[in-house]
C-alpha cells in the first residue's frame, strides 16, 4: 500500500511518501481502506516526538488518527461489518498502531462507526477525534445540562465547532472566544455571545453576560491564553480543560485551586475504547440537521507537510482532511 510515514520526528519535512505492507486484520479487528484521514493538531505535535512520553515511537510510523473509507477485511471474531461497508473511526493509533495517513489501516470493531445515508466520506473524516473530544468534554466528563450556561474558548477550530453546537442542542446558553476573523462564523454556528478575544476583554464580557460565573467553561486552547480561567466559573460549576500537551500549565495547582473554590475541575483527554456508539449517535445528529459540518478542506495525501504548517500556526478554522485514496 502507499503511505505517508516518517523514519524520524521533525519537522514537516520528515514526511516521505513510500510503499510498505498492507496490514493483515488481528482478531476483533477491522481493515479499513482509507478514503480520507482526518487531520488534528495531534498530528503535528505527534510527528514532532511530544507522545514519546506515552509511547516509544518505532519507524517507520504512520501518523494520523481519524480515518473514513470502506470495510476491506475483518479478523476473527468481528461482526456487523461487510466488506464494502462505508466507515469512519479514531483508528487504533492511540493505543500505538499504524495511523491514518496510509491506503490502509487498523481498528479495532469496537471503534468503528458506519457512516449513515446523507454524510459522506469526506465529512465522516473530520469527525473522530475532534467531535469525540468534545462530546465527552462537555457531557461524559462535564456533565453540561439544559438551561446553563457554557464558554468554550476557542470556540472556532476543530473542537470547538462541534462542542459549541453540541452545548446549543443539549438545550444550553452559549459563549465562545475566537478571533475577529471568526466571529460571523460562529454567530453563523448559534453562539449566543462571541467573544473576539483580540478586541474585548473575556472576564468583563463574561461578568456581564453570566452575573455570578460560568455553570460551564471548556478551554480548548491552552492555559497561558485563559489564565484566569477559574474566576470566570461559580462556585459548583465545572471548568473543563482539553490538555494540549503544549500549554497545560500546572495541572495539580490548577487542580487544588478548584478544589478550594469548590469547581468541579477537569483535564479531558479523549477516550476513544468502545467508541463506536458515539460515534454513531454524532453523525446521526449530523444527518438529521440538528448540528452541521464546520467547513471541511480537503488536500491530496501528498500535501500533508503544508497542512501541518497551517494547523501549526494554530488558528485553524473547522476541519482539514487529506484525500488518501486518489
Ligand atoms: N488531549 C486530547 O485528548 C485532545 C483531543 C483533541 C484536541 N486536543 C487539543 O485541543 C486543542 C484544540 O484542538 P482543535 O482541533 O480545535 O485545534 P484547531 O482546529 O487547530 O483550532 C485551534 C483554535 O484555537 C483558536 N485560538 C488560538 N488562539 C486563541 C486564543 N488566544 N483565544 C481563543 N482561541 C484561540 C483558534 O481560533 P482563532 O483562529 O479565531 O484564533 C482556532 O480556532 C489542540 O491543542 C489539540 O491538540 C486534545
């Protein structure tokens, strides 16, 4: 199969394009042939070796961890897959398998979602890790109810276009930070308040917006830009972060001073084991039209380095797939 790999961590430019084997399906595993992978900012910092720290890294490795295309084999012990199937999944790249950027790759069954009628493979890309991230950051782990009220900072890159429009359909007040260049787009998505943190001043817009604090504040950017974070939250309300692995700041300072303030304080890393139910559940809301699509832009596999580079910069707005299969 081809493949994007890397013999070494770096820069973009450590990306090589190269044939090597097909993979073979283990048992309780699914081989997807990849249509388009999915890109995060996951990507990047795992290309440039920061995951070292969870796993050691063997070459050559294929990065990428959302991945949509059709089933081309199961292993044993697989059911309610066929070949042909169209699928989407966070791949088993997290628990130290082969990635995405690849013609083909492995999950296990437990991972996978069939993509329904209405989305296509390329919008089923965008979704793992990024829609996953923010379901459980705002539900699983943030218990977000009807009628409260939630900021989520960075409310207009990958994560946050879904975690906004998943808090507006869970029947809550929405707040958002992004730049100028965004505000329409995310008055576009239902925020209630955009908050263009160039121009204003987050904690005053907040004070006059949410009287007494936040019920519910996600921070999907990094501590160093929302340092004061925990004055924007009540007092038994929750602040969710989403560790960056760049800009988590103290995590049991940050911790202990929630605890005296009496804020429920999470770090939300995303869990993807037995995720295909809410992978499933996601792009049913996405085809029955209670949420929409962040814009998707798609690029040929080939041109994964200058994707890195823009999503580096860090002001990506919704989503960047590569098309694997051309
Ligand atoms: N640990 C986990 O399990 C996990 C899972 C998923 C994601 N993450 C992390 O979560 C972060 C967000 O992911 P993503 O996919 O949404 O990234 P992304 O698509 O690159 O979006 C980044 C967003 O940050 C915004 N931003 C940059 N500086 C800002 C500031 N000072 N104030 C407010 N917003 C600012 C940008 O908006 P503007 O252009 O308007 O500035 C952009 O929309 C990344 O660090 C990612 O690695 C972690």
């Amino acid at each position: 199969m081809h493949a994007m790999l890397i013999r070494q961590t770096g820069g973009p430019e450590v990306f090589e394009y190269a044939e090597i084997d097909t993979p073979e399906p283990g048992p309780g595993e699914v081989l997807i042939k990849v249509s388009y992978a999915g890109v995060n900012p996951a990507d990047w910092k795992n290309r440039q070796g920061y995951l070292e720290q969870y796993r050691p890294y063997v070459f050559p490795y294929i990065i990428g961890f959302d991945a949509a295309g059709t089933v081309a084999g199961v292993g044993a012990g697989v059911s309610g897959f066929a070949i042909g199937d169209r699928v989407f999944t966070p791949t088993n790249h997290g628990q130290g398998g082969q990635g995405s950027y690849a013609q083909y790759t492995l999950a296990n069954a437990d991972r996978v979602a069939h993509i329904p009628a209405g989305l296509d493979e390329r919008d089923a890309a965008a979704l793992p890790v990024a829609a996953l991230t923010a379901w459980q950051g705002l539900f699983d782990r943030g218990g977000l109810q009807s009628g409260q009220t939630a900021m989520i900072h960075g409310g207009s890159g990958g994560l946050g276009s879904f975690a906004v429009q998943f808090a507006r359909w869970a029947g809550a007040r929405v707040a958002a930070t992004c730049s100028s260049a965004n505000v329409d787009y995310l008055r576009e998505l239902g925020v209630e308040r955009v908050i263009d943190y160039r121009k204003e001043n987050i904690a005053q817009a907040i004070a006059e917006w949410a009287p007494g604090g936040l019920d519910y504040l996600m921070d999907a950017v990094g501590v160093s830009t929302l340092p004061n974070g925990l004055d924007l939250v009540r007092t038994g309300g929750t602040f969710v972060s989403i560790p960056t692995l760049v800009d988590d700041g103290d995590i049991p300072g940050a911790m202990g001073a929630a605890a005296e303030k009496g804020v429920n304080r999470v770090f939300s890393v995303m869990d993807d084991n037995d995720c295909a139910t809410t992978l499933a559940k996601i792009a049913g809301l996405l085809a029955a039209g209670d949420i929409r699509l962040p814009p998707v832009r798609e690029y040929p596999l080939q041109d994964v380095a200058e994707v890195h580079r823009q999503l580096q910069e860090g002001h990506n707005r919704g989503k960047m797939v590569l098309k694997v299969d051309a």
